[in-house]
C-alpha cells in the first residue's frame, strides 16, 4: 500500500482501477530500412490493425453516441485506406529505403501542412483527422500504447502526468470516477473541469504516473489530498465510510438548494455558479446557484477545428440564459491563451504563455474573432439578464478598446433591425494587479468587477499557477492579497458598483469569512460549493467577519490569517 499526498482539487472519494492515460512521444527521427519489404509488411500490418481498432470504436460510437458522432470514424477509415495517402509512403519505403514510421510521418506531415492552409473548413478539418490517423498507425509502428480519454468504457482513475482541458473535456463521467495528475493545482483547469464534473480529484502529487501501474486499485480522495494505491481491506472499508459519509452529507446541503444566502445577521449575498458549457447549467440549477458568475467561453471554442460560428455560440449564450429562467448570467468572453491553446489560430510558442499574447489581448488585435463574439453575445442579450465581461483588463484603454467594438456591433445590429437589450452590464475581470490598484479609476466606467482570484494570485506573487514547484507562494490568504481584494471592493462601492469574485477562493470555506467581511457581493464559484457556501455563510455574522477582515488585513502572514480564521471556528 502507497499513499501518496497531493493537493484535493475536486471534492469526494472514488475507489477504482487504475488507467494510465499517457500522452507518447510520436517523434520520428530518420532511419534508413535496409529491407524494404519487411518495411511493407511493417506498414501492413499496423494499418491492418489500426483499421480493426477504427471500426471498433465506429461501432461502439454508433451505439452509445449515434450516426452523426460515427461519421468521425467513418473519415478515418477513409483516409487508412487512401491511395492518395498510402502510394507515396510506399514509394518513399521502396524507393527511397526508408523506414515505415518516417515514410508515414513525412508524407502525412506534407498533407497536414497543405490541408492546414487552405481556405476551406472541410480540408482544416481533414488535417485533424489525418494527424489523428497517422497518430494510430505510428502507435503500432512505434509500439507505443495509445489511449484516447473517449475511448474509456469502464470505471477507472485515470492516472496521467498532467489532463489538457481538452482531454478532460473528453472524459466520461459514467466510467471516469475520479483523477489524479503529477503536475497541476487547485486553479489548473483540469481541476477546475474536474468541480464541474463533479469527479473526485487529486493534483500535483508529482510522480504518481510513475508510482502506479494500470489496473492497481487505487483510492482518490479529493477531500484532503490524498492517493492510495492498493489500499488494504481495512482502507477499503474506512474509505468507503468516508465516501458515503460525503454523498449524504450532499444530501444534507440539498436541503438549502431554494434558500436565499443571508448571514446569521441577514445580509444578502449573491451565490452563482462558474461554468465552462451550457450543459453546465443543469447543474448550477441543482446546487441551488443564484446566478452564472463566470461563464468561461474559451471551452466553445476547444475541441474543435475552426472558430465557432456566430450562430454556433448565439445558440450556446441564448440555451444559457434561458436554461437560468431569469437569473442573472455573466459570460466573460475570450480568454484564449496561457494553459488553453487554439491549435487551429497557430499562434506561435511563447516564453511565458501566461504573459503573453492571450484573451482580450489577442481579441482586440484579431477583432474579426472578437466582434463575433460579441454580436452573438448582443443578439443572445434579449434572452435573459446578460451580463458581459472582459478577461485580463490590465488598462483602461483596453477596456475603452473593448467597449467601443462592442458599442459599434450593437449600433450594426440595431441598424439592421435586430433586437438587443439595453440593460446588459459591462464589467471586467480584476486578475492583474495594476487593475487592482487603479480600481477606483476603472470602478467610474464599469458596471461591475469579478475578481479573478486564480490570475490574481499568480500575478501578483509571481508564481506559476500551475507549478507545482511553486505552489507554497499561491497564498490566496496573503494579506497582500486581501488588500488588493479589498481595494477593489471599496472602490466599486464608492462607485455605486457592485463587486463580484469568481476565482477558486471565492468557495474557499477559509476564505469565505472573510470575503464576507470585506463586503463582497457576488461569489462564484464551482456547482458543488455553492450548497456547502451557503450553509456556512448563514452561520457567520457579516458585522462580526467585518472587524475578522479589518485585522486580517493588518496580519503579516498568509499563516498568521489562516490560523485569525480557525479561531473563530472554536
Ligand atoms: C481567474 O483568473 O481567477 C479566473 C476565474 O479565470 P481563469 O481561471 O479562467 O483564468
Ligand atoms: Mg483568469
């Protein structure tokens, strides 16, 4: 039995089998094949099974998914068997002596690059296809083991080095119980997919990948951060109490699910919801959320091959903003960049991702992606009370920037007779802190401020979010950090303006008294914490967390606070 700790990234326990989902290296270096034949036969053979393994999973898409999914796999087989494809790795392997992976890989890689720049969706789509075809084939001939998250069709763990958004966007919850990753935190965005799913997850336990082997039982326990691998019969059993315990103690919180969230001294503050997709709403409904306190985009615009239409994400905002009946919705709009790549916009690599050219950064140089966007937010606006906001404010001149797009799209819709609302509120993301310290001067022109805790953190600590290494610097209870929180609430207020919170501390059960005190308004925060928020808020007064605040914010240490906190607990 190992046990192996970490940092609990998304509450509950699972108990189940291990399934390594590694990511393998498909290089292939130059090397010249002294019998062509064996070379052909090599190729043969991996396309044979590779087409075994396609119309499996064609088959088992058919069933599960329908006829329209299917069609993926269908394109698939298509471009295995293309002569097109296949006549000239075969020459290359005859003629030019070379072996079968690197005959693949270069004449796949020519096609990739021709389809890349071309102007059609279609042949952009078939450079994905032919990259993942040529993935599968390399698999076999590489002998590397190749797993698709999809392809998951029974209860596992999965185990990897780190869970790309995108990956875990792939996972399926009926068989995907819970996960673990070596690299990553709390505010990785796997981990934040992870609430949103509702799976128990452990992060940034550093060498778990290596520590454990496929099919080893192994425990994640997401409430304090812990892995265990091959647990003992006894371990099995107190685990499961303590993931029993957990389910009904959901249930418990369910009773508050209509409640209003009131302080123990009646002050009213807004609970909402973080969600990355519209089917993300259902379960915002469930855990009671008063709102959408940040609907994070970019996931639109993952997972596939060309920008989504303006018709595509009209839809995705309108099915929100009428799935919430009324409740207010705030959709932050592109945040591309940092640890959420767009493949398909070939950006080049940057040296700090985090730094660099991202959200609102990258829309206001790319306006075409961005007016979009903000026409399909416009015509969606008469659906619901909408509310937009921007990502990485860092001037004011980009928020004036943003606006004024946003202004002349709606003038544009208006003048060809389509209906916008007049009562959608701009607001930005605080998460750079010379946005922070300027706040008095932004609070004049924006409706709202959303604190974005994750960004700000980092930022302002100069430490990597998704470091692990790092990780003792990401102290959300600096008083560094709750000055700068503080500052922002006030100058809103001064303002008339209301200010909201929708990074990870925001549901932060340390940091919640506190947030209290400081006057926070809205805080938004994953499905699943808002139940477990609301019961805790209603047991705090807001007059007594106020003067907790005001001596937090004198505290030297992100300890000293932690331990102010605990205090009122006993
Ligand atoms: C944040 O930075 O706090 C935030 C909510 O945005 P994201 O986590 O998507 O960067
Ligand atoms: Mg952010």
């Amino acid at each position: 039995m190992l046990n192996i700790a970490g940092i609990a990234a998304s509450a509950g326990v699972a108990i189940a089998k291990a399934f390594k989902l590694e990511h393998p290296d498909y290089t292939v270096t130059r090397r010249e094949a002294a019998d062509p034949a064996a070379e052909l036969a090599r190729l043969d053979d991996a396309l044979a099974k590779s087409q075994q393994e396609l119309e499996a999973i064609k088959e088992r898409t058919l069933q599960e998914l329908g006829e329209k999914k299917a069609e993926i796999f269908e394109s698939h087989l298509l471009i295995l068997n293309d002569p097109e494809l296949l006549t000239p790795v075969r020459d290359k392997i005859q003629s030019a002596k070379a072996s079968a992976e690197f005959a693949l890989d270069e004449t796949a890689s020519e096609f990739i690059t021709m389809f890349e720049n071309m102007k059609s969706a279609y042949l952009k789509e078939r450079a994905a296809d032919m990259r993942d075809v040529t993935k599968r084939v390399l698999t076999h001939l590489l002998g590397l083991t190749y797993v698709n998250p999809a392809d998951i069709s029974e209860e596992v763990i999965v185990i990897a080095e780190d869970l790309t958004p995108s990956d875990t966007a792939q996972l399926n919850r009926n068989y995907v119980k819970g996960f673990t990753t070596n690299i990553g935190g709390r505010t990785s965005h796997s981990a934040i997919m992870a609430r949103s799913l509702e799976i128990p997850a452990v992060v940034g336990t550093k060498d778990v990948l290596e520590q454990v082997n496929s099919g080893d039982l192994v425990i994640v326990d997401g409430l304090d951060g812990h892995v265990i691998v091959n647990p003992s019969e006894d371990v099995i059993r107190e685990y499961t109490d303590k993931r029993d315990n957990h389910l009904r103690q959901i249930e418990e919180w369910k009773k508050l699910r209509g409640v209003k969230t009131e302080s123990k001294d009646g002050v009213h503050v807004e609970l909402a919801a973080n969600i990355g997709t519209p089917n993300d709403v259902t379960g915002v409904l469930e855990n009671g959320g008063e709102g959408v306190g940040l609907y994070r985009t970019e996931f639109l615009y993952m997972g596939r091959t060309e920008l989504p239409s303006e018709d595509i994400q009209f839809n995705a905002y309108k099915t929100v903003l009428e799935k919430m009946e009324g409740k207010p919705v705030v959709v932050r709009t592109l945040d591309i960049g940092g640890d959420k790549e767009l493949p398909y916009l070939n950006l080049p690599k940057e040296m700090n991702p985090f730094l660099g050219f991202r959200a609102i950064r990258l829309c206001l140089e790319q306006k075409d992606i961005f007016r979009t966007q903000l026409r399909a937010l416009l015509r969606a606006s008469v659906y619901g009370p909408l509310r937009i906001m921007f990502p990485m404010i860092a001037t004011l001149d980009e928020f004036r920037a943003a606006k004024a797009l946003l202004l002349e799209e709606k003038d544009k819709l208006k003048a060809e007779g389509i209906q916008v609302s007049d009562e959608i509120q701009l607001g930005i993301m605080v998460e750079i802190p010379s946005t922070a310290v300027l706040a008095d001067q932004f609070a004049k022109e924006v409706d709202f401020f959303s604190i974005g805790t994750n960004d700000l953190i980092q930022y302002t600590m100069a430490a990597d979010r998704m470091n692990e290494r790092v990780s003792y610097l990401y102290q959300p209870y600096n008083p560094a950090i709750l000055r700068l929180v503080s500052m922002v609430i006030e100058a809103a207020h001064k303002e008339g303006k209301w200010a909201g919170m929708c990074g990870e501390m925001a549901g932060d059960a340390t940091a919640i008294p506190l947030l209290l005190g400081l006057g926070l308004d809205e805080f938004s925060m994953s499905a699943t914490s808002i139940l477990p928020a609301r019961s805790q808020i209603s047991r705090l007064s807001r007059a007594e967390m106020k003067e907790l605040a005001a001596k937090a914010l004198q505290m030297q240490t992100a300890e000293q606070v932690v331990e102010l906190v605990r205090s009122i607990e006993e």
